[in-house]
C-alpha cells in the first residue's frame, strides 16, 4: 500500500537515467530527502542515490517498492508477437 496517495500519470517507455529522474522529482515534490525515502522503503540511502543517478541495476523489486513508496506505478503490458511461420 502507497504511503503518498498515487497521481494519475502515464510514462512511456523509460531509461534507467528517465526513471531516476522521475523517482527524484517526486521525492523533491513530496518534500522528503533522500535518507527518509530510504527509511521509509527499507532499502539503504545508497540504493536510492544510485537509483536516482539512473546507476547500478536495481533489483526490480527494490524499484517497485521504492516506486510504491512514492506513490508511483509501473504499468507494463506483456502481449505475445504472432510470427508466421515459413
């Protein structure tokens, strides 16, 4: 469960860098600083510098909680691609 109530907002495809961007914004506009995220999404202050510097390769789940801390989603649609066969 979100800790910040969610905003309607929708992304597109993302880079590691874009993702930190928006994850920095969002912390900025909720007013809490880097260490309180960390405490507040159970992970260390270090994962969310790097996160934010779009560095590392964070396990997925790290990110979402991260994410869901700030009340942020990730939408992903997974649909399979027909290939004709020869």
């Amino acid at each position: 469960m979100p800790i910040f109530a969610p905003e309607s907002q929708y992304i597109g495809i993302m880079t590691q860098q874009e993702i930190g961007i928006a994850i920095k914004e969002r912390r900025k506009k909720l007013g809490i600083n880097q260490q309180t995220l960390a405490d507040l999404a159970s992970v260390a202050v270090n994962t969310v510098v790097a996160i934010e510097r779009g560095e590392g390769n964070p396990q997925l789940a790290t990110l979402l909680t991260i994410m869901d801390t700030l009340g942020l989603q990730i939408d992903i649609n997974i649909k399979q691609l027909d290939y004709e066969t020869v």
